[in-house]
C-alpha cells in the first residue's frame, strides 16, 4: 500500500470541496476505502495534523464597476484591517459605455477577472475566498463562476447588482452555500433597470432583488453608489465576510411600493424603441 499516493488522492478529492463541508467529506471518503487503507489514511491525518491543515486565511476581492478607478475599494480595505480577512482590490481597466452596452463587448472583462481568481486559487491552494462585487462586477462574477472552473466562493455578497433576477443561482456549483449569498438592494437604484432596459444581457436584482432560496436580499434606502460608507461597510459587511453574520435591514420593515416610474422603465424596453428609431432613420436616409 503507497501512502503518499493515499494521501495525493486525499488532498485532489478535497481541493474541489468546500472548507465548511471538507471534515464531513474526509470521513465520507474514508468510510468508502479498503479496511486497510482507512487505517494508513487515519494514522496519516494524525501524522500531519490534518485539522491544523485546514484553510486559514481569508481572502476577500473586491471588484468594482464599470467608469471608475474603484476609489470604494481602497476605502473597504482599509476598514477591514485588524480583522481576519486579507482584502484584494481587483480590476479590470477603464470600461466604457459602449463596451457595458454591447454583450461581445464585455468578454474581456469577465475573462481578467476569471484568470486572476485562479491565480489566487493557484497561489493560495488551502485559503477561502470571498467576493463582494459591486454593479458591473456582479454581472462579471456570474459570468465567471456559471462554467465551472474550479473556483469555489466562501461567501458572496452583491450590491448594485445588475445580474437578471432569473439568474439560475441552483446551476452554478462555484456559488456558497445557502445563507452565504447576500444582495444588498438599494431600493432608489435605477441603474440596473436601465441597464436592463437600454440594453442585453442584464436584470434588476440590485432593484428589486432575487427572489430566490439561494440568495438572500437585503433592502436599504439607497441608491445605486451609496453602500461604502464605513458606518454602513462595518454595520452590515465586516460581520458577514468575517463570520457570516448576516444583520437585517431596518428599512424592509417600511419600505414602499417600488416607485410607478420604475415600474414603467422595467416594461418599456427603450432598446426596441432606439433600434426601430436608428433602423427608420437608415431607411430614410437611403430611400
């Protein structure tokens, strides 16, 4: 019997695991080997203090939205130190309108990002990691966990969120587990029913929120860029990345009716209405 090809088996079947769930899958995937072999794989765990193996460290990107330099991140660093998280500002460039507008335009984006995560999961293999994704960073932070990769978040908290509310969160076996997915919703935010009105691809979550089991949504009075506040970040955001606290909001009690406005904007897709008008104007100016 070869315990080091025990123990390379043991470390590939747990790499793709989550770390809440690695101590009840060790002793699934125990429980299925060979008598002997359960017995050098036991001796082997005490041997290299398996449990002290466990990740330790916590590594949080942030990722920020579309014609800012993600001046909020820096802030959001900040107030996370002292605690037991290191934080990971990540870009991806300027992005235009134009490029935000047009779906082939946004492949660039999503594929930084995506190659930067898994650099942090090469070069960190035994840490948690965490994403708090803001506007076009939601958007960009489904793309790269909906074809599985390999990328597996501890938790995942959105604001600003412009992913469609139909999103199927049940698909994607990168997502956290269930109450470890929070939507900050800013219920003044028009941006994602715009972004959705105007042009493909998008949704309203960050308006109106999911609706589903495996997100929970938090509504606030907010608008679309007024979530980075450090009275805000330490009230609702430190305790859930830090030990996934999740702190209700005092404005669901009250909140209104979503305006008639906004209402009206999510049924008007204007992005017909401009391809009709462009496509009229072409024709005139042709005939």
């Amino acid at each position: 019997m070869d315990v080091e090809d025990l123990h390379a088996r043991l470390a590939a079947a747990i790499e793709l695991v989550a770390a809440d769930d690695r101590p009840a899958f060790v002793r699934g995937w125990i429980a299925n080997l060979p008598k002997n072999e359960q017995t050098a794989v036991v001796a082997l765990m005490g041997i290299l203090s398996f449990n002290s193996q466990l990740p330790t460290k916590h590594i949080v990107v942030l990722l920020h939205g579309i014609r800012t330099a993600g001046v909020w991140q820096d802030a959001v660093k900040r107030m996370f130190e002292g605690t037991n998280v290191t934080v990971v500002p990540l870009g991806y460039g300027y992005f235009d309108a134009l490029r935000f507008a047009i779906p082939w335009g946004r492949s660039g984006a999503i594929s930084l990002v995506s190659r930067e995560l898994q650099a942090l999961k090469r070069d960190y293999p035994s840490s948690d990691i965490s994403v708090i994704a803001h506007s076009f960073g939601t958007y960009i932070i489904t793309k790269v966990l909906a074809p599985d990769q390999g990328i597996r978040l501890k938790r995942l908290l959105l604001c600003g969120s412009i992913v469609p509310t139909d999103f199927a969160w049940e698909n994607v076996k990168g997502k956290p587990p269930r109450d470890s997915i929070v939507n900050d919703v800013g219920t003044r935010d028009i941006w994602p029913v715009l972004a959705r009105t105007l042009t493909w691809g998008y949704g309203t979550s960050g308006t109106y929120g999911f609706k589903q089991t495996a997100v929970t949504d938090r509504y606030h009075d907010l608008a679309h860029s007024d979530f980075f506040s450090e009275l805000w970040v330490r009230k609702f955001w430190l305790p859930f990345i830090s030990d996934g606290t999740i702190h209700p909001s005092d404005w669901e009690k009250v909140r209104p009716t979503p305006p008639t406005y906004l209402a009206l904007l999510g049924v008007i897709q204007l992005k017909y209405i401009v391809m009709l008008l462009l496509a009229s104007g072409g024709w005139w100016l042709w005939r």
